[in-house]
C-alpha cells in the first residue's frame, strides 16, 4: 500500500524540517577565513582582546582607551563597575570576520558596540586619527549601553525609544566636538539648498544619523550646555523624545526644533555669502547625468580619454565603472558586487582605481577571503590578475608608476600604516617607509621620479591634539638610509591636508579644510608659494574627508582636472580647467576653523567636550603595574534569557475527574567573549508532564569550519475524536437516563534526537552543508471517555492510556538515520518583498535509512535580472524521493501557491475533471517546477520603486508558473502510483506583494490555469517572493 497513516506521514516531514537547524535554505555566509590567537591585555577599566604583534601600538590604545573613558566618565557621571570588553582586529577584513557580531559587517562600518556583553568590537584603521577617533566613538555606546542597561527603571528595552540620529550623534559628538568641518559640509549644504529637516525630519533614514545627530548634539549642549547630555538621553530612553524634551529642555518638540532651524540657518548663512555657489566647469558624472547619487573616486587616464570612477548608479551596490572623460557616458562596469563573485567586497569608502601608463588596464582594491587584493583588469572588464600583496593584509591607495613596472599602496601591518612598492612581474614589495606615522594616497609624478603622499608625522611630532595631515614628497633621485628621500611640507598647520595630486605642469594639486570649507589648493613646487582654486559653499569631499576626489591629466598639452563636489545630498564628479579655477595666493599659516564650527546659541553655556578633548593626548600613560597580559580562555557566560519563564496552571474538574495542564518555557544563550562558542538552550512544557520538551546545541565557530551538535527531546501532540452514541455513566448505582458519550484520543509522538552538522563557506556566496542525525520515536495515546447530559453539560470524564494498535491507529515507532548534504550559493538583492538582482542555488541530498530507507533530492536554480525598473526572475526546481519506500509518505502537493498558482485543491478539483485531466497531476513524490515573473517594486524607496513611499512598500508581479509530479519512471502494479508523463500544468496571472514593515509578506493574487476550460481564481500567499 502506498498511503500509511496519516500521523506516520506528518511525524516524518516533521524530522525532514528538524534536520540541522543551522543550515539555511538560501542565504549568505559570513566566512572566517583565519583563527586569530587572541590575548588579553587588562586596564583598570578595560579587558583589551587583541592579536597585535606590536607593543608600542597596543600600549597607545591601552592608554587612549583609558583617557577616553576619563573624558566620557566626565561629561556623563556614569562609572564602570565591571572591566568592558574591548575587541581588537588589526584591520577591516579580519574584523568582517568577527562572531562577537551576529550579522554581516560592510565595507563602511568602523566599529560596532553589542548589548549582550557591551563588547566594543572595532579594526585598526587606515591612520592614527581614524583608530582614535572610532574608539572614543564606540566606547560611547559602550557608556549608552550601561547608563540605560544598569539604570534606574530603564533596561535594554528603553533603548528603542532612542532615536537612532540621538545615539550616533552623541557618539560623534563626545568624540569629535563642535568642530568639524566634515559635519559643517552638510549643513551648509542643507541651508543652501533650504532642506534643514525638523527634529521629526530627522527619524527620515535620508538624513545621515552620524551628521545630523552630531548637529543636535552640538545645538542642544550649545543652548543647554553638556551638563543636559545624561538627563535628556536618559529620559528619552524612559518617556520617548517628546517627553523627554518637556521635561528636560522645558519647551514642546515643536518649539525647540523651530529653534533649532533657526540656529542652523543663521549660523551656517553667514558663511554662504562670499563663496561660489556655481561649479566651475563641467558636470560630468550626476544623479541626473549618467549617474547615481553617488559618483566619487575619480581616476583619469593618462591619456585623459577615460575616467574611472565609484557609484550606486545600479542602486544594490557601489560598483567600479569606466566613462568618457569628455561626454562622462559610461563605457563599462568594471566591476559589480552582483556580477562578479570572485571578490567578498570592493574597498570603495577611502580608495580608487589607478591606471597603467598605456591607459589600458586599471587596478583597484578588493576584499578576498580576508584579506585585500589587488586587482587587475583591462578596459572590457576582463580580469587579467588578482593577488595578495605578500605580507600586506590590507592596503588602500593604488598608484600605478609611469613606467608601468610597480604600483605604490598605502599599507597596514600590524596596527602600522606605511608606504608599499610592489613590483608587479615578481611581486617583491619594498616597504618605503617605516615609522609610527600614517600615510596615505600616494600620488606620482609624471617622470617617475617624485611620489606626493599625504601624512601625519608634523601633527603628531608637534604634539597637537588633533592628528592632522600634511604632504610629504619623497624622491626617488635621492637616497636616505637607503630609502627615497622625504621631504615634509608644512602648510596650514593644524588643518588636514589631503589627497595631493601633481597636476599638468608638475605642481601639487591638494584638497584642504584651512578655511573650515573643503576646498581645492595648488602647491607651487618651485617657490613653496599656495594658491587657492576653489571657494565652494560645501566643498570637494568623497564619502569620507580621507577619500580620494581629485585626479589631473599630467600631460603637459592636457590641462584637464576632475574632482568630487558635494551638493543637494549627492556626490557629482565635475571636469574643469586650470584657467577656469581661482589663483588667489593664500598665505600657508592661514588657518580658520569658523565655518568648520557647529552652532552655540549660548555661548556662556557649560562646553565640557570642547575643554577636555584638546587635553586627551597629553594625560599622563597607565603605570607599566596596570597593564597586566592574560591568556585568553573561552568560558560560557550567558548571553540571553527570554521566552516565558513564569508557569502558569490551570485546572479543568468534571465528576469522576481532573484534569490539570501547566504552560511555561525558557530560552537561554550562553557564550564566550570571542563568539567563537555559543551554547542554546530551550526548555517548553505546554500541557501536562508529558508535553515536557527541550533542546540543547553546541556551535564552533572558531574555524572557518562551522560545526555543532544537538540534543533535542520533542512532543508532538494530535487528536481525534467522536461520538459513542447514548449510554450510561461506568459507575455504580448510575442514573438510568441517556446520556451522550464522545470518545477523544489525545496522540503524542516523541522524538529523540541526536545530530551533528557543519558548514564550511568557500567564500560570501557559496557554501557547502551537512549534517548527520539519528532519532527514536515512540507514542502514547491516551483515550477520554466524555459523557455529556441533555443540556450539553459535562458531567463524567474517564481517562485511560490505550495501545494504539488497539484502537485502530497505526503510528510510527521506531528509529530514522539521515545524512545530508547541499551545495548552496547565493548572490542576491533583496528588494521589496523578494530578490530583484543576483542569483540563487541548491544542489541537496538527504539519506534517510532505518525503518525507512529512501533518498530525497533537491535542486533548485534562481536567476534574478534587473533592467530599471522591472526585474526578470526565473527560477527551474527539481523536488523528490527515491529508493524503496519513497512513495511511503504524503504526497508533494505542487498546488501550494509558493510552487504554483491557481491550483488550490478545492479550486482545480473540478477544474481538472472539466479538462479531462486529473487533480492527482498535483500529487506525488517527485515534482518539477517552473516559474517566471516580471517584478515592479511599486511603492516604496526612490530610486527603486515607481511610486516615493516610506512606509507602504509593496510590489507588483507578473507570472507564468508551471509544474508537474509523478512517481516512478517506470510501469508498476501499484495502481496507487503514477508513472512519469511530461505534461506540464500552467496558470499565468499578476500579484501584489506587501511588505508588512519586514515582519510578514502578503501576496494576494489573481491566477488563471492555462486549460481549455478555465477560469481564475483569487488566492493569498504569505512567504516573501521566490
């Protein structure tokens, strides 16, 4: 017989689902390419886990982290009562790696604190200034996250009544000040441009929280003084904003964001008068010219056909393009995050591509299984080579040298930056500077001889508070201590200094905030004299002020100059001339930050930040006795206890019995400091004693092979019931009248179950699963003798456990082995409410041996193609069992509407018989599918969708689906079963689906099955699109 019972049926899908509940269907891996061997360096106030090879560096940061906390403990009376973790990784690609943080960590995050453990997890950076200032950024939260954690009538849940703009921009604030000419840039934008948001406004994701949480912070302890930062984030983590403003500030929202428009306005207004608000030149790549919203890292050709350069013009990813440098028409994408998967990221925050001599090849910078690559490839995008710099982890920068032989990076070893030379035929690498200065975006001459870089060794050397740039030159003619020789330019003390590039008749173009603008200078090589060209109201900048924005033709008939504007919200890339830009001499100690300075409406107000920040590099060190260096060693500490921990019970008497249920349960999270090792706990009882059920999982996420083990026991409850007829009571001297007597089985079916499973990811998008796994099952069925009076009132229960077998129910015990494996890939973009770009794979088998013995294979293909505004999506799935008791078991049902639309049972049934067809085409235990849509994103966020919308997103759908079952290949006596015949079923029709705020997708749709006879039908899905 084919069918056996029922409850056979479900307890076995039942074990199919529960096999290794870590491996996901589709998904994206996070690899951990190396084992760092962590140790720990202990502070009075922090445990420091690092891998560093370099004491110098981990003593610097042991003090900074301590001087950070004296100035944060200042301004916020909050005190440390525990060591923090502090989690070090030496640079970005090591800290994407990282399992203190459960999700995915992008090219642009500098630094990440978690509540669980309050672990501050952060990389050293590309320079000293950035290191500092991400740390004092990060131990912030780690401040916020222990004033609203260990608070008074606060807890870790009063941390979303923060806005998000309030937690970042107090992060900004305590670790950078009122000045900063960066934060300045955008709002002198706003005002220019009349878009200064009200405090409302700023919940609007488009307003970036890191600067316009900053801008509030500086206007509310301007107008209030530091002395309100606790209270007022306090009581916001308490009442909300609202709230919090009344009862803190002692006006209403209204009032005090009319106020704070005021302020911006004003304030920034005065430095929009004696500037330029036109661009000199051509706009050359824009939002409304061949680009995106963001266009930055120009790199010009030598022979000045063609610029290189960074956008998110494709909408799902920054990605390396090619145009012509005269008309800016994009030639070619060099390269796509969604094209091209040999590389885990592209670095596009602070770097930019470089060209070859003979302008036919670029190579740029790229993440590959942890550590950074150059990359080369030639003008149709074809890769010509990828390699690792040898000993160099990580690196930014690319200069590619005229005579085409070397390419100069700016490198990070060890917490160090230093300049790199790397000869490209045998990949030998010079280190050309050693030292504990950083620098960065080297620039070449056009002879060769001459190497423009920018530096902070006069900053540092001069002991000022900030860590600024200079440029630096170093000479390749000369020689000291067998090195090029260096020689230092000190212009604009105190400002930063960046990105020097030489221009067309060999003097140095570089970009300077002197002014508190961004603006662009020229450096006289000859004379020492410098020339401002630029006077913008915002400024030249890339995402960062350390990014790369200008690039200039070095040939000499060629006056041709590219740079990076800021304006409206967007980034546009521009091409000029020298004739065309200012020539206004400056002197070089000209230097005034009052256009780079955040608003103070009252400027007797209390300024802790701005007293102390100048004083954090000159605190006394750590005595040598207080830096103690630990082993590290994993211990389980617990990370998480939810679910409902109370019991409750309740009771249910009827004569002749009681019945007693209790419902309660516990989840609970255990790991080590690293997130190398978690434990899972889970503990339910829903019912009575035997409803008890728990599971308990090991992970080892330390390799970059992931493995666990699981123990799990689990009931499954099922009923049935039904009605006796009349009788009398079971007991003695019962009442002779009738009374109605139902029959209940209560089925419980309990698993045992022991598994292993591992995942080992060869890179972000592919992978490869297993697992193995044994379960026992048994029953207990216990049946309840009900007798009803006529008023329907229960008045005698009667329990008994029965065999089941007795009583007509053939269950399953006994014991199933599985082994599995998949191969799974996945390169997708989420858009609304289902992939719009990339594509997806599963190549699955599953074992399955014991009392049964069959083998279930899976093979799914999904191809996702954008072409603004539509998606084309298609997707080929092969579903089966095979072996001998393969037909066993329930049927695959293709009529479910995430297979194929139109074909609910109660719809085809007589649909099917009208077309001479049968409804058991829908059934059987192998299955082909087929499905192609057309997808809209209809509203939802600009740029992706057809209609703006911030809170309504939904997205419409054309589709053709189509599929087939059966179940053997061959004839068989089975009438049960039906053989292989390939006669496809299609529906055809449109959907809507709804993105319910990421909690839940509805899919209402209209399908017609594509028969002779047909009619459509309406129908609701609700899982997110194939």
């Amino acid at each position: 017989m084919k069918k056996i019972a029922i409850t056979l049926a479900s307890f076995i899908v039942l074990f199919v689902w529960s096999l290794p509940v870590q491996a996901q269907y589709f998904g994206r891996n996070k690899p951990r390419y190396e084992d760092f061997g962590f140790k720990v360096l202990e502070t009075p106030h922090f445990e420091i886990y690092n891998y560093l090879d370099n004491p110098r560096l981990l003593d610097e940061l042991a003090n900074q982290s301590e001087h950070w906390y004296a100035l944060h403990q200042a301004a916020l009376a909050d005190t440390f009562t525990q060591k923090n973790p502090l989690i070090l990784y030496n640079d970005h690609a090591d800290f994407q790696q990282t399992n203190a943080i459960g999700g995915f960590i992008g090219i642009g995050t500098g630094g990440v604190t978690e509540g669980l453990k309050n672990r501050v997890v952060l990389p050293i950076a590309m320079s000293n200034a950035q290191t500092k200032h991400v740390l004092g950024h990060e131990l912030v939260h780690a401040f916020q996250y222990h004033m609203i954690i260990n608070g008074d009538s606060t807890s870790i849940r009063n941390l979303a009544n923060i806005p998000l703009w309030m937690i970042e921009g107090l992060a900004e604030y305590m670790s950078i000040g009122r000045q900063d000419a960066n934060t300045s840039l955008w709002m002198r934008d706003a005002v220019l441009h009349d878009k200064v948001p009200t405090l409302k406004d700023l919940d609007n994701p488009k307003y970036f929280p890191y600067r316009w949480g900053q801008a509030f912070w500086a206007f509310i302890t301007g107008l209030k003084g530091d002395e309100i930062i606790k209270p007022l984030f306090v009581a916001t983590a308490k009442y909300g904003l609202d709230a919090a403003i009344r009862q803190e500030v002692g006006m209403d929202k209204k009032a005090l964001s009319e106020l704070w428009a005021h302020a911006i306005k004003n304030h920034y207004g005065r430095f929009l008068e004696n500037v330029d608000k036109e661009v000199p030149g051509k706009p050359l790549l824009s939002k409304t010219k061949n680009g995106g919203r963001i266009n930055i890292g120009p790199a010009l050709s030598p022979n000045g056909k063609y610029v290189a350069f960074l956008s998110e013009k494709g909408l799902f990813s920054i990605d390396l393009y090619i145009a012509d440098a005269v008309t800016g028409e994009v030639v070619k994408n060099i390269h796509s995050a969604t094209k091209n998967g040999h590389l885990d990221d592209l670095n596009f925050i602070e770097s930019a591509g470089t060209w070859s001599p003979k302008s036919d090849r670029i190579a740029f910078v790229g993440v590959k299984k942890g550590s950074n690559v150059l990359v080369v490839k030639d003008l149709k995008g074809k890769l010509i080579e990828s390699f690792e710099i040898p000993g160099l982890p990580a690196f930014s920068s690319p200069a590619w040298s005229p005579d085409g032989k070397s390419i100069v990076v700016a490198g990070l070893k060890n917490g160090q930056v230093d300049l790199y030379q790397v000869f490209l035929q045998n990949k030998k690498t010079v280190q050309l500077t050693n030292d504990k200065f950083s620098e960065m975006t080297p620039a070449w001459s056009a002879d060769g001889k001459l190497l423009a870089f920018a530096t902070d060794r006069l900053s540092m050397e001069r002991g000022d508070d900030r860590w600024t740039f200079n440029l630096a030159v170093m000479d390749f003619g000369a020689s000291q201590n067998g090195l090029p020789e260096v020689r230092q330019i000190s212009v604009f003390a105190g400002a930063d200094n960046l990105n020097p590039v030489f221009d067309n008749g060999g003097d140095l173009l570089f970009l300077s905030d002197r002014d508190g603008y961004r603006n662009m200078y020229q450096y006289e090589m000859a004379t020492g004299k410098v020339f401002q060209k630029t006077k913008f109201a915002t400024g030249i900048s890339g995402i960062t002020p350390y990014a790369p924005a200008i690039s200039a033709s070095q040939n000499g008939r060629r006056d041709r100059i590219l740079f990076t504007h800021y304006s409206d919200g967007g980034y546009s890339i521009y091409r000029t001339k020298q004739e065309q830009l200012l020539d206004e001499e400056v002197p070089t100690d000209s230097v005034d930050f009052a256009a780079a300075t955040l608003p103070k409406v009252d400027p007797a107000a209390t300024d802790v930040i701005a007293v102390n920040l100048p004083k954090l590099n000159k605190l006394p060190k750590l005595p040598v006795a207080e830096l103690v260096q630990k082993d590290y060693k994993p211990k389980f500490k617990l990370d998480y206890i939810g679910g409902g921990a109370g019991v409750g019970v309740g009771v249910n008497q009827a004569y002749g019995g009681t019945t007693t249920g209790v419902a309660g349960g516990i989840d609970m999270l255990f790991g080590d400091m690293l997130g190398n090792h978690q434990m899972f706990s889970s503990l339910y009882l829903n019912g009575e004693i035997y409803d008890f059920g728990g599971s308990l999982a090991y992970l080892n996420k330390k390799n970059r092979l992931f493995w666990g083990v699981g123990l799990s026991h689990l009931p499954y409850s099922s009923g049935r019931s039904g009605y006796a007829g009349l009788d009398t009571l079971p007991i003695t001297n019962s009442p002779d009248a009738g009374f109605d007597h139902y029959v209940l089985d209560r089925i419980r079916t309990f698993e045992e179950k022991l598994n292993v499973f591992a995942q080992y990811p060869f890179s972000k998008t592919t992978r490869v699963e297993g697992g193995l796994s044994v379960a026992a099952y048994s029953n207990r069925v216990d049946r309840f003798d009900q007798y009803y009076d006529a008023i329907g009132q229960l008045v005698f229960q009667k329990r008994e456990k029965v065999d089941a077998k007795d009583v007509g129910l053939n269950l399953f015990n006994g014991k199933l082995l599985a082994a599995s494996f998949a191969l799974v890939g996945d390169n997708s973009y989420f858009g609304i409410a289902s992939p719009v770009k990339g594509y997806r794979y599963r190549l699955g088998v599953e074992k399955y041996a014991g009392d049964f013995d069959f083998l279930s294979l899976t093979a799914d293909a999904r191809k996702y193609a954008y072409l603004k505004p539509v998606t084309f999506a298609a997707r080929a799935m092969h579903i089966g069992r095979y072996g001998t008791d393969a037909n066993s078991f329930t049927d695959i049902f293709i009529g479910f509407p995430w297979y194929m639309r139109g074909y609910g049972f109660s719809d085809a049934s007589e649909l099917l018989q009208k077309n001479k067809r049968s409804v058991n085409e829908l059934f059987g235990s192998k299955a082909l599918l087929t499905n192609f849509e057309v997808r809209l994103p209809f509203t939802g966020p600009e740029g992706l969708s057809a209609i703006k919308s911030r809170f309504f997103f939904t997205e419409l759908s054309l589709f053709v689906d189509g599929g087939l079952t059966w179940d053997t290949f061959g004839s068989n006596t089975d009438t049960y079963l039906r053989e292989f015949d390939f006669n496809p079923l299609f529906s055809a029709g449109a959907s809507l689906r709804i993105n319910l705020f990421g909690a839940l997708i509805l899919e209402p749709y209209y399908a017609v099955p594509l028969l002779k006879e047909t009619k459509g039908v309406f129908g609701l899905n609700i899982v997110p699109g194939w």
